[in-house]
C-alpha cells in the first residue's frame, strides 16, 4: 500500500458527461475526484480541496475563455492547469498554453489521453515537490537563514548571531570578500525584535566624500550644488530598523568623525538643515579590511573602531571550510540549473578534490560564480578536471598535502615546472612559516637564504606573515 497521500483532481466543466468521465478514469487511479460545473461553485472552495491538478473547461458562462486560466493560476500558484475545449483549435491551443496551461484537451475526451496527461502533469508536480522538499532539507540541516554550512568555525558564527539577535549591540562583521557579510548582517536583522522595520544596506565605499554625507544624513533642499529638494538620509529611513554600514573602512576620516558623533545619541542634522533628528536605529557594520592595520596607519579613528567593535563577527575564509564546498557547490548548483532551465552536472571526484584544496580568494562569491559556468558547460553531463580553470587545477604537488601528486599533461611542460615549482616553495615556506609563527628571519635562516628572499617570495606566492603569528 502507498504512503502517499491521495492526490486531488478537480474538474470544472459545465458538460458534466465530461465530468462523469473523467472521474471515472481518474477515480480508477486512486484519485480524489471533485467536479464543479461554474467558475461560482469551484472558486469559493478551492482553499478547501486544495486541489493538486485542475482541468478547467474554457466554455465556462461566468468565466469564459482563458479569463479561468488567468484567475486560476493567481489563485492556485504552481498547480498544473488543464484546458480543456468544446471545439479545440490549434490556435485555441497555443493560446492556452500560453497563458500557463501545463496541457489542452478536446471533447470529446479520449479516456486514454486524459489519463495520460494527468499522469504526466502529476508525475512532473510530484518530481517539482520533492525536489523542493530536498532543498529545504539541504537548508534545514545545514542552513542558518540563508547561509549554509556544517563547518564548526560557521557553527560558532551562527551561534552568535542568535544570541546578538535578541539585542540592540552594534555588531562589525569582518571577512575576506565573498565570505557572507551581508547574509550574516539579514540573518541578524530577520531575528532582531526589528525584524518588522526596514534593514536599509548603504555602501559606503561606493560614494566620493560629499554624496556620502548626504546620503547618511540626507539633506535639505540647496544645501550644496545638486540638492534640488529635501532628502531623507539612511540614518532616517532605518528609524525603527537596522543601518547595515557595508564597507566602512573605505570611508574617509571626516565621514568617520560625524559617523562617531551620530553614533554616541543617535542624532544628527540633515546636511545645510538647523533641526536635530533623533532615530532608533541598531547598526550592523562591515569590512574586509584590517582595521586594526587602518587604525596604526591613522585611516580609521581608533575611536570609532572601539564604538563599532562592541560586538565582532569573524567569518572565516572558504579554504577554512572546505567541509562546506561539497553543501555550497550542490546548493549553486541545483539553484543555477534551474534558473538556465539545465540539468544538475555530476561531479567527478578528482574535480571535487580540486576544488577542495583551492585557495578560493572570492570566497563563496567566486564558488558561487564558478557553478554557474560550470552548469553552462557540462549542463547534465560530467564537471570533470579539464572544465576547471587553470589554477584550480593545480596540476602538481599541492601546498599543505604535498602527498598527492598530478602531473598534468595538457599544459606546456615549462608552464607546468613553474606551477609545481611555485606550490613547492608555498607549501615549504609555509611549513617554515607555521614553524617559526611567522617570524621571517628565523624562517629565513631555516631556509638557508636572506630575510629579504623569503619577503620577495612571500609576496609572490601570497602568503601573509600575519597568517601565522599568535
Ligand atoms: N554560507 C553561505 N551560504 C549560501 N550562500 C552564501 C554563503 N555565504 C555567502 N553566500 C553567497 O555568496 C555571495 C557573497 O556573499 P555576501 O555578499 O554576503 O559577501 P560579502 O562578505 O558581503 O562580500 P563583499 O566583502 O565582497 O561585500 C552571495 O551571493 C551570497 O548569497
Ligand atoms: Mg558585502
């Protein structure tokens, strides 16, 4: 016997022959057949019998024409719409069909083509469902709002966004670029008691010194060349809300300055107005540079690092998760297929090992990217090693496994000399590196060369010394 729980077929036909027989054939499946002979009778009770599939009769008095479609499909979103016509045409058809059917039929109604066509339309809902049921599992078992992740370092992000949610505190999310700052700033939003209000995101980066101004405090009409009316700033639109300050490390001190001072009372004036405007607002900030490094160098006010650094979210780089690119790859993957309308690629295992071991220096935002192309280029077939860009194929010894060893044949030998020469040095240096935290002239003795070497081929290879200190 099936689990399953009987689907419900509702046919809305004032012929009720077509009726009778079509719940004779459909009823003979096992399935729960209603019949409705006017657009009057059906629609009040369509919440009620939720119905799963709909053959709709386009020779309705109170809704002829494709004008059921159209107020079937708002009303029922994603359940499959049959037509079906007293005298079917071609162009009768392509209209319908058009206007969201899944299918057109004729009377008389075939027995055979009924049930054929209701079984398609079934089947393809049913795949539809559990596809989407797969997917919300993906997200229940490894997903945050919108983040996905099983990696102990995310378990611990999630963690305090969770707690940091049920506050007010200014929290400053710092992370390489592509790493999820601005996921992690909704997820702490959509948990806030604020959840109801406005998350207004502003870049700060993006704007010279003047706009910037205007656009965190608004202004009033002819305060400067180009201000031809009053504006609200995002300080006033977040009232009530959060301010996600994205990029804060581009801005320049005197920003910083009235940033600080907005920040101690939540008041401000609007640039060129004389009234002072207070707000409730709960700041979220972000940046991918070291601020501390920006603080030493006298381009952020240490003062205001300390305002915004009541309560610092880290989020770890993608190659220090690489527990996470098999879930993050499968749910791009399966997100990119269905927007180009292809099929998911299978993914071989030497691919995956690849991806794996990469430095991935976009982070998730890269990863992400890079499914998209590769949906595009082996759409249903194999993501093998030769659809992977070059660097992330490597093509030898590998930095800190240099166990497995892959010499690729496709590549000009000096080209591949060079790669492996540069990954052998890498993974040396960096062993030296974790030995000696960091320190260059003990690395550089170690190495039997001078400490200006070992800086020109860190530089080269892009490993920071900062990495491996504390
Ligand atoms: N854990 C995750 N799960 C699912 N998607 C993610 C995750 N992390 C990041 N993404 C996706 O990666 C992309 C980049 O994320 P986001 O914009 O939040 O990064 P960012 O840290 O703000 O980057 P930048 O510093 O460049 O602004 C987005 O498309 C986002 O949806
Ligand atoms: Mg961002």
């Amino acid at each position: 016997m099936s689990t399953r729980p009987r689907e419900t077929v509702l046919v809305i036909d004032p012929v009720d022959v077509s009726g009778q027989q079509a719940r004779k054939l459909l009823a003979a499946e096992e399935r729960r057949v209603l019949h409705a002979s006017s657009a009057q009778e059906a629609f009040p009770l369509l919440a009620e019998m939720r119905p799963d599939l709909v053959l709709a009769s386009l020779d309705l008095v109170d809704l002829p024409g494709l004008r059921v479609l159209n107020a079937l499909r708002t009303r029922l979103p994603g359940v499959p719409l049959i037509a079906v016509a007293s005298h079917p045409t071609v162009e009768g058809a392509v209209q319908a069909l058009k206007a969201g059917a899944a299918d057109y039929l004729g009377h008389p109604l075939s027995p055979g083509l009924v049930s054929e066509k209701v079984g398609r339309c079934l089947t393809d809902l049913r795949n539809a469902r559990s596809l989407a049921a797969a997917r919300n599992e993906a997200k229940d078992r490894y997903g945050f709002s919108d983040l996905l992740s099983r990696s102990p370092k995310m378990l611990h992000v999630f963690e305090q966004i969770r707690s940091v949610a049920k506050t007010d505190a200014t929290v400053l999310i710092r992370g390489e670029t592509g790493t999820g700052k601005e996921l992690v700033a909704r997820a702490i939003h959509e948990r806030s008691r604020r959840r109801e209000k406005p998350l207004i995101a502003i870049n700060c980066g993006a704007f010279t010194e003047t706009l910037l101004e205007s656009e965190l405090f608004g202004h009033e009409k002819g305060s400067f060349t180009g201000a031809i009316g009053r504006r609200q700033g995002v300080f006033e639109m977040a009232d009530g809300g959060s301010l996600f300050l994205d990029e804060l490390g581009e801005t320049s001190l005197s920003v910083q300055v009235n940033m600080l001072r907005v920040l101690e009372d939540f008041t401000f004036r609007r640039v060129g107005g004389a009234d002072s405007i207070e707000v409730d607002v709960r700041i979220i900030a972000a940046t991918n540079v070291n601020l501390e490094g920006a603080v030493k160098d006298a381009r952020f006010r240490e003062d205001l690092f300390y305002r915004l650094n009541v309560f610092p979210i880290l989020l770890p780089p993608l190659r220090e998760r690489a527990e996470d690119i098999p879930i993050l790859m499968h749910h791009f993957l399966t997100d990119a297929a269905r927007e180009y309308d292809l099929s998911v690629p299978t993914i071989t295992p030497e691919a995956l090992e690849l991806t794996l071991r990469y430095r991935w220096p976009g982070n998730v935002r890269q990863l992400r990217a890079m499914c998209e192309r590769w949906v595009i280029l082996c759409a249903g077939g194999e993501l093998r090693r030769e659809h992977l860009p070059h660097d992330i194929q490597g093509g030898a010894v590998v930095t800190e496994n240099p166990g497995a060893v892959f010499i690729d044949d496709s590549i000009p030998l000096q080209q591949l000399v060079d790669r492996v020469s540069n990954q052998v040095q890498r993974a040396y240096l960096h062993r030296l590196l974790t030995r000696y935290r960091g320190h260059l002239q003990q690395t550089a003795d170690a190495a039997g060369t001078t400490r200006r070497t070992v800086y020109t081929l860190m530089k080269k290879l892009d490993l920071d010394a900062e990495n491996y200190k504390g």
